[in-house]
C-alpha cells in the first residue's frame, strides 16, 4: 500500500471518478495521493476502499480537481496498470449498455472484466500480537482453545476457520474471540490472475567455453547420471555452435520428463553452480505457426456475394447474409477477415455457444495462426485475461468468441461478423446485464466506425425487417456450395402409425426404418431432442402423483444414469421413491423422452451402432464438446442424440439423415417466438444433412403433419415463413414494430409478490399512456427457487421518440415501489428486448 502524503498549500488536489464493480448506479469520486499524480490516466485499474471494510478494484473514467461535497473523499490506495487496460470507447460502451438495458456501468463492469483483472478483499484472522495464554484473563471454550493454537503459526481465512473448526459459520467463535482481546481481524488483498510461468534450466557462464567445459566432463566422468544431464542439456542446446542459445536455456521439464535422466542429478548440478534455474513467463495459448493451409476458393455464387457484400459496406454499417445451410457462408468469412487484416483493423467472429468454436476454432487457426485469439466461459480465468492482454497489446488482431467477447478492449475494429445471428444464446438472462451481443455488437461497431455483417440460413424477424426496410444491406445465398442439395423433409404422423400401432414407444416405424437404412449404408445420423434427462416426467399410475420441485413449481426430472429427481431451475435433487409416497403403489412409471432416454432406446434398437448424447449433463466439463464432436467427426460414434447444441454451425460429411424426435411441443410453446424458434431450430438442425455430394433426408415426427408453419419448413420456404409471422405480429404489437420491457418480480410470499406486481403495473399505465401494458399476470414457471414470480409487459412502439424517457421513468417507479415498506423486500427484474 503506498503512504498517504499531506497535501501542501502550493500543491494541487486530484480527484478521480471511479466505476466500480458495485450494482450502483453511480460514479465515486476517490482522492488521488501525490505519488500517483503524474502516473494516473483514464481506463486504468485501481485498488480503493469501499465501505468500512471492503477493498474492490475500480476503473478510472475521470481526473478533476473538484470534491465532492456530500461526503469525504478516501484515497486510492493503488494503481494497477501503468497504462490503461479499457479504452475510452469501452467506458462509453458500458454506459450505453447500462442505459439501454437498465442495469447500473458497474454491473456491466463487473459482467466485462475478467475475474482474474478483479482484486479482492478477503478477511483475514490472527492472532492480537499482545496475546498470551499465561497471561489473559478469559477462559476459551474447545473450539476457542483449537483456533487459537492453529493460529498460532499463521493467519487464516473465514473458510478455512469454518473447516477446522466444522461449522458452517465461525461468526460467533470469531466474536467471542475479539471481544476477548485474542484475536484482529485485518483484510488481506488477493490478486487471482497469476502469469504462467516455466521453469528454465541452463549453464552457468563459467561453463560456456570449451576449456572449461572440457574439465567439467573430466569432473564427471565418474559421475554417469550427472553427466548423461549436462550430455543431453548440449544435444538439445548447441552452446558451443550458437553461444546465445544458453541464455534461452531449455526448459526444465523436458530433462525431467526423460526416464533415462535422473532428478536427484540435475538438483545437485545446479547445487554445485553448474547449472541454474530461472523462471520465464509463458503463454497459455501456445503459438501455432500459420499452416500453408489453402484457402478453399470460393465458387461463383460465393464470389458473387462476397463482392455484394463488400458493395453493401459502402452504403451500410449493416449487411444481412441470408444463406441456406451449407452455403458456404465460413469460406466468405474467411476472406472478409483476411481483407480487414491486410487493411490493419482488428476483427471479431461472435459464435452463439462454445459448441460451435470447436470445429470453426480449429478451421480458423490453420488459416490466421498466432493472431487469432478465442474467448469463452469455458477458459479459466488466467486464459482470459491472456486473451484481455493479447487484444491490449495487439497480440490478438482477431478473435473468435462467444457473447462475452463484445466487452474485449477492441480499440481499432473494423469489422464484427455475428454468425446466426438468429441464435437466443446471444442474449444474457441472468444477472444483469441483461444484453444481447448482436446489438451490442453493432452498437460497439457503431463507435468503432466498423462494419458489421450478420449471417444466418435463418435470419430473425427483426434483422429481415430491417433488411427489408433498407436499414441493412442484404445479400442472398439459396444454393448450397458445390453440388450439394437441400435435405428432403418427411413428416412421420405419429398419430396415423399410432393408429396402424406401428409405433416403438415414441418412435415411428418411418424413423427407425431410416435410421437402420442409414447404418446400412455405412453413414451417420443425428436425433434431435430438446429436453435432456431420461423423462421429462414420472408419475403414479394408480393415483396420478407427479414428483414436484420442492422450491419451484415444476416437476422434477427423471436422470437416471444419476437415479435421482433432479430440478433444471434450482438443481434441486431427490431419489426416485420406490413407492408412491401419496397412495404406496409400487407402481411408477417415466412420461415422455429425455436425450438420456432416447440414448438407451436407440442401444437397444441398435445394438450395433455407438450411440453418444451431447447435451448439458455430457459436456459440463472443459473438453466435453471436443471430445464428442471429434469421435463423432472420426466416424467412432454412428448416432448423436442431442438437444440444440447439435443444431448450430456443426458440419460432417457422413451425416446423412437427421431425426427432429418430437416436432410439436417447439411450435406450441406459449411465446409470441414460439414459431420463429420451431422453424430456426428444425431448419438449422435439418442443414446437418447431406452437406456434400448426398442428397440427405430429414424426418420430422409429429402428431399434426398439416401444420402451416411444418408445411412451410417442408418447401424451406423462410420468405413465406416471414410474411405470416410479420403481418401476425404487427396485428399484436410485437417485435419488430414495438420494443418489449419485461418486469419480473420476485418475492417469497405469493401474495405480497401479486400486490406488488399490480401496484406498479397501475403506477405504470398512469405515468406511461403511450405504451401498451400486458399484465400483471403468472409466468409459465411461477415459483423458482422458493421465490414467486409475476410478470407485466410492456410494448413500446417503434417510433416512440421518448424511449430513453420511458426507461428512465420505468426505472423512477421501480424504485418508487422498493421504498414502500411492504414491499422493500421484493426483487424487481427490469429485462430490455426479452427472448
């Protein structure tokens, strides 16, 4: 910590605005120490005092010489950067955030820095220096007497304090402790982000010429283990050929690694001053060198949209590429990236999930090597300040990444391309910011003065209407690359072969045939589900129980390779009862199919095929997408059952049928979306199909065959899936002709939640006549997490002038509710443009 200076008459007084990491909607202005007057810039971190006890990190916005006047400014106690690590373009970026989707900058702050850029506080307990055992007064209980030995030789953390002690909270020893004079309590800052470093091994100077060396062998010539080290440490570095090499030295794993060399030796070499160890800082991505890998050349069709693409930047800062899947839209990607970075700007490939980086990741780095980064939620937190660093530093000029990459420190972008750009994964539920990426994206290009293209077979209303409006260019590819055919689509009527009773549990003969047809033929096939576990359901055949949440108002999910009841709200779990609880019938049984469930069923039906599930359970861990991409693309696994990570961007070349299981439940989900997303998430997974010379075939089971929206899906006819969805939703206000608020609220009594929820939904329709209200009403999900929820929307016009107003007054009346004092403890959710 530095020392705080007296401040002089003749000398001038600092003061900088800080954001905070803090959910407040505020600026906090901090006194600025001599030491740091001439060093201390915008954009850089510091360390400052929060409250009575906490220390948090900060970011400097602003450098004044004006106090504040309602109350005291602290000092900073340490500036972390000696050049700034968020731009000036970043702040304004965060603010815009925090304005359009009604949350606080430091809560966009805290949402953008990586956790390992974050000093923390952290309490720390020891003993009081003037304490003794001989000499104290007071008596100590067991669990007193225990803590104070242990502290003896160190200081310890709450969580380590509750451990040893085996309780969940200390709170009451720790108390008892201070108030007996035993013990301080002080705050110990932690820094998380550590470099990585790598331990070196190299000669000693005296050891770098030939004489002495020579005389070192003769030394250890009765010495075989030492010297078979210093012979391999010459075979790998050539001293005496390139004498600098030594100062590089060689890393001390690869000798370590070596069975034929033994550890003890090299320790007592670099004892003796023979050798010596070092430390340098490495990277975590190792650097790949580019591959002569050529770019595949694009066909005509390809060429021709890539030009109207660029023809469309002169008009546009917009460009929607509306291309089918398996149009090639990757290789039109790869040269606008190119050409941005021949040009000198930076570019960024936003992904809807990580599911997707793996294969795209992989292409990429054989075509841009070392000055490509990614960023995902999958790196730890050291990766992802590397990569932080790597766009700082210029390291990374492109990087490729998911929904957190629009807050990097970009700071001479070019070009932002937002691959299906239709995907809900781009925006963030919870906790706020509540954002989506495509449109913070194209408000940071917007800064930036970038330009930004969108791509996806299956555009969202709101993209197309604006293309269509001439808002954003438009450039169409409906031909697959090369000769490649759009999938035949087949409707399996679940109802007729019911009636036919050729049904195999929830599969139609059609589908079974088609996937045993597939096998035959050496290809592969993907099964599409959108519900993971092994039942959706279980319940009682003599009685009708139905297992529910204990904290949510939903029914718990059967995962049997777990055999346990499992919440996917609150991650609640139970084991499966072997009775009814509610009437003692034996007699329980699954409703309906999971993506575990369809993974036995199709073992069992084919007993021949390897089957693999991808879904949330399958791919928690770090490498879980990875591994079964690639046995699936190695041809190991005949059959990938999977929930929509399996309809996004992937591309094989054996897949040649695709099941969608159950088709019905997507179109009928109660959402204005609800088509939109049928039609995106069957079309999307249909585009696995048949990518090359195959013509494949998509078999989609349902129970209503003559639905309009899967008769439009059957002539892949988006345009007239557009058209309906258009005239329907400006019928009723909805996107893209009104903006959308969703309010939440959330409170543990029902009816105070419901008293609430009509209070503001009334202070709304009063202070807010121009827009339209919906509500208060009871969400699908009512109670999550032992909290029940009401909701209200709201729908604000297009071409309301006033939106910023209505936000603010939205906000206004928020906080209005929260003061009153029945309801100060319900939690109010304010969600800009929903999905």
């Amino acid at each position: 910590m530095v020392e705080i200076f007296e401040q002089h008459d003749d000398i001038r007084t600092f003061f900088a605005e800080l954001l905070l990491p803090v959910p407040i909607p505020r600026l906090f202005t901090y006194r600025v120490p001599r030491v740091f007057q001439e060093s201390i810039r915008t954009g850089q971190r510091a360390i400052v005092p929060f409250g009575e006890r906490k220390v948090v990190t900060g970011v400097i916005t602003a450098i004044h010489e004006q106090a504040p006047r309602e109350y005291e400014a602290k000092y900073i106690l340490e500036l972390l950067d000696t050049f700034p690590v968020v731009s000036d373009v970043q702040l304004r970026l965060f603010h815009w955030i925090a304005s359009y989707y009604l949350c606080t900058a430091g809560e966009v702050l805290n949402a953008a820095l990586p956790s390992g850029l974050k000093l923390s506080s952290e309490s720390m307990v020891q003993l009081h220096p003037a304490f003794s055992f001989e000499e104290t007064p007071y008596s100590f209980t067991e669990k007193e007497a225990l803590l104070l030995r242990t502290l003896a030789g160190e200081s310890m953390d709450y969580t380590a304090i509750a451990t040893l002690l085996g309780v969940k909270n200390p709170y009451n020893v720790l108390k008892s402790l201070a108030a007996k004079e035993a013990i301080i309590l002080f705050e110990e800052l932690k820094e998380k982000y550590r470099p990585k470093t790598d331990r070196r091994i190299r000669l000693t100077t005296a050891y770098t010429t030939a004489k002495p060396l020579e005389d070192l062998f003769q030394t250890l010539a009765t010495k075989p283990l030492q010297e078979a080290v210093l012979l391999r440490y010459l075979q790998l570095v050539h001293v005496m050929q390139d004498p600098g090499s030594n100062a590089a030295g060689l890393s001390r794993k690869i000798l370590t690694d070596d069975p034929e060399l033994s550890d003890s030796s090299i320790k007592t070499l670099v004892k003796h001053h023979i050798f010596e160890e070092f430390d340098v800082i490495v990277s975590r991505f190792p650097d790949e060198d580019i591959h002569d890998t050529p770019v595949i050349p694009l066909s005509p069709l390809q060429q021709q949209a890539h030009q109207d693409i660029l023809k469309s930047f002169t008009t546009h800062d917009y460009t929607l590429l509306h291309g089918v899947t398996g149009s090639g839209k990757t290789e039109i990607y790869i040269n606008l990236i190119r050409q941005a970075l021949e040009g000198g700007s930076q570019v960024l490939y936003l992904l809807p999930e990580i599911a997707l980086t793996t294969q795209i990741v992989h292409r990429l780095k054989k075509v841009f090597g070392t000055t490509m980064g990614v960023y995902h939620s999958r790196f730890s937190d050291a990766e992802r300040v590397e990569v932080w660093n790597g766009v700082l530093s210029g390291r990374f000029k492109f990087v490729v990444g998911v929904r957190s990459s629009v807050l990097l420190p970009f700071d001479n972008l070019g070009l932002v391309i937002v691959d299906e750009e239709h995907d809900s994964s781009y925006k963030q539920q919870e906790p706020a910011p509540r954002y989506h990426a495509r449109d913070v994206a194209m408000m940071m290009a917007h800064m930036h003065h970038a330009k930004v293209l969108l791509g996806s077979a299956t555009p969202s209303v709101e993209s197309y209407y604006q293309a269509q409006q001439g808002k954003y260019g438009l450039v169409t590819l409906d031909k697959r690359y090369g000769d490649a055919q759009l999938p035949q689509v087949v409707l399996a009527d679940i109802g007729l072969e019911r009636r036919q009773k050729t049904l195999k549990g929830d599969f139609t003969g059609l589908l079974l045939r088609k996937i045993d047809e597939t096998l035959q033929q050496q290809e592969q096939v993907i099964i599409f589900q959108n519900r993971r576990g092994y039942s959706p359901m279980v319940n009682c055949e003599d009685c009708g129980w139905v297992p529910k949440c204990v904290n949510c108002a939903v029914s718990l999910t059967y995962h049997q390779y777990r055999h346990a009841l499992v919440c996917h709200y609150c991650g609640y779990k139970e084991n499966l009862p072997q009775q009814c609880p509610s009437c003692t019938s034996a007699r329980l049984k699954t409703v309906g199919y999971g993506t575990e469930k369809l993974e036995e069923e199709l073992n069992l039906h084919f007993p021949n095929a390897q089957v693999q599930r991808m879904d949330l359970d399958t791919t928690r861990s770090r490498t879980g997408y990875e591994t079964i991409i690639d046995a699936f693309e190695r041809g190991e696994t005949n059959i990938l059952v999977g929930t929509q990570m399996v309809t996004k961007g992937l591309d094989f070349d054996r897949v040649s049928l695709v099941g969608i299981f159950h088709a019905d439940r997507m179109i009928h989900f109660p959402d204005f979306r609800s088509y939109e997303r049928a039609f995106q998430l069957i079309t999307q997974v249909s585009g696995r199909a048949g990518r090359r010379d195959k013509r494949g075939t998509v078999i989609v089971q349902t129970s209503d065959p003559e639905h309009p929206l899967l008769q439009l899906i059957l002539r892949h006819d988006y345009r007239g899936f557009y058209e309906v969805q258009l005239a329907d939703r400006q019928q009723h206000h909805y996107p893209p002709f009104s903006r959308l608020i969703e309010i939440t609220l959330k409170h543990a009594d029902k009816r105070v939640c419901r008293q609430a929820a009509e209070t503001l939904a009334e202070s709304c329709r009063t202070n807010l006549p121009s827009v339209y209200i919906l509500g208060p009403g009871e969400p699908a999900i009512s109670k999550i997490r032992n909290q029940f929820l009401m909701n209200i929307l709201i729908k604000v016009p297009r071409a309301a002038p006033n939106l910023a107003q209505i936000k603010s007054t939205l906000l206004s009346l928020t906080e209005s509710l929260t003061q009153q004092k029945e309801f100060r403890s319900t939690r109010v959710i304010l969600d800009a443009d929903p999905m």
